[in-house]
C-alpha cells in the first residue's frame, strides 16, 4: 500500500473533555472533507464511539483506524490501534474494568455520550473515562498487541501524560516502534539528545477535542508505518 494521509488522534463526544456536538460521524465527516485518506477517532480509554465511526466511514469513503487512547496507571497516554471495531471494543471493555469507580457527576467532567450512525445519543459512560486505568504502559501495550493492534505512545514530547513529562524520555525497556508528538521542533530536539529515539516514523494529528480542530494536523504513514498491515 502507498503512503496514506490522515488524522490518527480525535476525540468524540463520548470523551468528557471534547464537545458535545463532535459526534463520530461529524468527526469522520470532517476528516474526509478535508482530504484524509484515513481517520483515527481515539477516546479515552473507551471504543464506543467506533461503531458510528465505522458506519459513516463506509458511507463517506473514508478508512477507519479504530483506536482508543488509554491513560496508563503512570498516567502517560498510549494510542492503540486496531485491525476492526469489533476488537477495539474487546479491549475498551477491559479497559472500563479497569477504570476506578468512583462517583462522577457530567456536570463537573462533561458528559460522556454514545452515539450513533444518524447521530442519536444512545447512552452514556457512567464511569469517568479520563481517569488512570490500573494497567501500567507495559501492561497495556502488552495487552494492546495480544489483540493484535499496535500501541503508539501519544505526544511523546508532551507537558502533560507523556514520556516526556512523566519518565523524562524514551523507558529504556520500550519496544514501541513509531511514536506520536505534539510540538514537532521540539520533538526534533529531543531526538537529537537522545531523549526519542532516531528512526523510528512520527505521527503528528490534531488530538481534536472541538470541530474547528478535527484535521488541522495529520499524518503521512509511509511505506513500512506498521499501522498500514492494520488497513
Ligand atoms: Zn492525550
Ligand atoms: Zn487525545
């Protein structure tokens, strides 16, 4: 397969943080009106807004990446794709086991809503889907490629849940074989001190939590990204 453009990191509805009206669909919708070639919707911790993703992707012409963004017990955040939704959602509803359960009130988070192919609210989460899962980020990437998807770590160059922030760098013992970042010159600086690994593809996407910003940045997977074997 040639190289493919998209964005690979966009939050729903279904994550507290993002808005409301940024259904799957119109997340989807977005990306395809702006000339992806694939799209990636990635909640926290949470698959359930991929089956409307999938559904509006088939009717756009568009290719779903199914993914799911977990906040790891370090609280470092970790992309994992999928071949199908069908596993995404195996793998969020472990996750959800993990999810600490504790009261959570929409008001102070944001709502968590399900939605589906004609953007109708379904249901919503009752745990808090940002919260840290009790699986570390070797535990997860573990579990992740069990599944036979592909764990990316998500702005590895981040202030926040990132490498960077929380392990000041690249784990010795990692094994991930391409990486996310979010401030592409200063991602570059820390590859050259050795702080991410040299070699290795980047994927930069916009981690949209709004419409305006579904598709402002994405990515190009090359020739040999082990994401294409999931399309
Ligand atoms: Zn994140
Ligand atoms: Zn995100």
């Amino acid at each position: 397969m040639s190289a493919l453009r998209g964005d690979l990191h966009i939050h729903t509805c279904l994550s507290p943080c993002a808005d409301d009206d940024l259904t799957p669909v119109s997340a989807v919708g977005l990306a395809k009106l702006a000339g992806a070639d694939v799209v990636a919707v990635t909640d926290h911790n949470s698959a359930r807004s991929l089956p409307a993703a999938k559904a509006a992707a088939d009717a756009y012409g568009i290719l779903l990446l199914p993914g799911v963004e977990v906040n790891c017990a370090e609280e470092i955040h970790l992309l994992c794709y999928f071949r199908d939704v069908d596993t995404a959602l195996r793998f969020g509803g472990a996750l959800y086991d993990a999810l600490p359960d504790f009261p959570y009130d929409p008001a102070i988070w944001g709502r968590q809503l399900v939605t589906d192919e004609n953007e109708a609210v379904t249901g919503e989460v009752e745990k808090l889907l940002t919260g840290a899962v009790t699986l570390t980020l070797a535990e997860t990437a573990r579990l992740c490629r069990s599944m036979g998807g592909v764990p990316v770590p998500a702005h590895a160059d981040a202030d926040s849940y990132s490498l960077f922030s929380v392990l000041g760098g690249w784990p010795m013992d990692a094994d991930f074989d391409l990486f996310e970042v979010k401030f592409p010159d200063r991602a570059e600086k820390l590859i050259r001190a050795g702080i991410l690994p040299d070699g290795k593809p980047v994927l930069t996407n916009s981690d949209a939590h709004t419409l305006d910003a579904v598709a402002s940045r994405m990515s190009t997977l090359e020739d040999g990204n082990p994401l294409l074997a999931l399309l």
